[in-house]
C-alpha cells in the first residue's frame, strides 16, 4: 500500500521565520484475513480439523479448526494492486471433504483490493436519551454477521464494531420485540446501499420501541413503607 509522507520544519530566530518541506514516499506490506468453517451436513461444526492455506504450491500457513468448526487464518500477506490466490485444504484421517458441495475438496480464495474491509463502529441507544440498546445483532445484506460462529451483537452500553466488505451493502440492525428508526437500516450519504471507502466511526441506530415506567409518588419515607393501594400509601 503506498503511502505519501511530509515533513515541514519552520525555524525562527531575531526576528526571521523560514520553513522548508520535504515529502517522501513509503510502501506498507498489505496483510489480510481468511476465515471459514467446516460442517457436516447438517451444519454442525467439526473439531480439529487441519486447514492448510497454499500460495503456488507451497504451504504458507496452517491451523485447526475450533469447537465450531470455524479456522482463521491471520496476517496473510498478499498483493494488493494484483491480487494474490490461494488454495485452502482441510485434511483429517477418516474425513472426505468437499467445497460448498462442489466435487472439489479445496476452495480457492483471493485476495485483492476488491476484497478489503472497512471498520464501521458506533452506537445503538433509545431514541432521545443515551441509554443503550445491548444484545441487538447486525443483518448485511440479508445474512446475520457472526464471529467465531456466534452472532456479532451491542455490547452492555450499546456500543459495536464491525467489518464491512468493500463492496455494495445494506447493513441492518435488529432485536426481537424492538422497533428501530429507519427499520434499523444504517444510511450513508443518504442511501440505504452503500460501498465503504474508508472506516466510517460514529455511526448511531435509534430504538423506538416504546418501554413502561412504573413507580410511585410517596408522601415522605414513613408514607414510601406502606403497602400498595386501599389508600395505605
């Protein structure tokens, strides 16, 4: 990735100001992120599977897969202006395995920069206040967004982060029972489909669902210690 640099040094002394500037150019190795799962037929997941990821041929990195089935492959590095493909590969002793159903028992996968990913975070909080909606999960296009095989969801104080593709999306916030402004789906630049470009930070979904308050108004704290009703309290 090509980056641009520029420095400005400005000197003042008895009276006289100069600056000068340099720009220089710099590069940074493109990392990315490969994840996926392998399932039985009824979509159970499966322990302890060894993944093998190729590049030409050549094993570059392996790992096994976890209680759900699901492997990660961190730091690949690639080409982005070209894009690079690999080859990933699950083996095990008794197990046949075979690719989205195909007769292939690898799958191949790009990286390029088609397939880059923003980070969106914000918060999710009821309308008109800054109490926060937790446990509300995240729809892009049509599809919950999981993480190591469980739904993404708010935190305790409403707040999210998520990694969207580089590519048109709708993204959706939902929870049962609850009704969000705008059907809970996030615009951007007025749009409900978008294309990220850059992190977007800040974002805010509004809950509308309507909650009841119920308390008392209580003549001093020996009236607060009566019993409900019949006039007691």
């Amino acid at each position: 990735m090509h980056y641009e640099y520029t420095v400005t040094a400005r000197y003042a002394c008895n009276g006289i100001a100069s600056s000068n500037s340099a720009t220089a150019e710099g590069w940074r190795t493109t990392f990315g992120r490969i994840a996926g799962h392998v399932t039985l037929a009824d979509n159970s997941g499966q322990k302890g599977i060894i993944v093998t990821l190729t590049k030409d041929g050549t094993p570059v990195l392996q790992t096994t897969t976890d209680t759900s089935g699901e492997f990660v492959f961190e730091n690949v590095e690639y080409d982005l202006k070209n894009g690079t493909s690999f080859i990933i590969t699950p083996t095990a002793q008794y197990g046949q395995f075979s690719y989205n159903n195909s007769s292939s028992g690898a799958a191949t996968v790009v990286l390029s920069a088609e397939n880059l990913a923003y980070r969106l975070t914000g918060r999710a909080l009821y309308k008109h206040s800054t109490i926060p909606v937790a446990d509300a999960l995240f729809i892009l296009n049509g599809d919950t967004i999981c993480r190591g095989g469980q739904p993404v969801r708010t935190g305790t104080d409403g707040s999210f982060e998520l990694l969207v593709p580089r590519q048109p999306v709708t993204l959706q916030i939902a929870k049962q029972n609850h009704t969000f402004e705008g059907d809970g789906i996030l615009e951007v630049d007025g749009s409900t489909t978008f294309t990220p470009t850059k992190p977007i930070d800040g974002i805010r979904f509004y809950d509308q669902t309507k909650v009841r308050l119920v308390g008392r108004v209580a003549g001093g704290t020996e009236q607060q210690k009566l019993k409900h009703g019949f006039g007691l309290g």
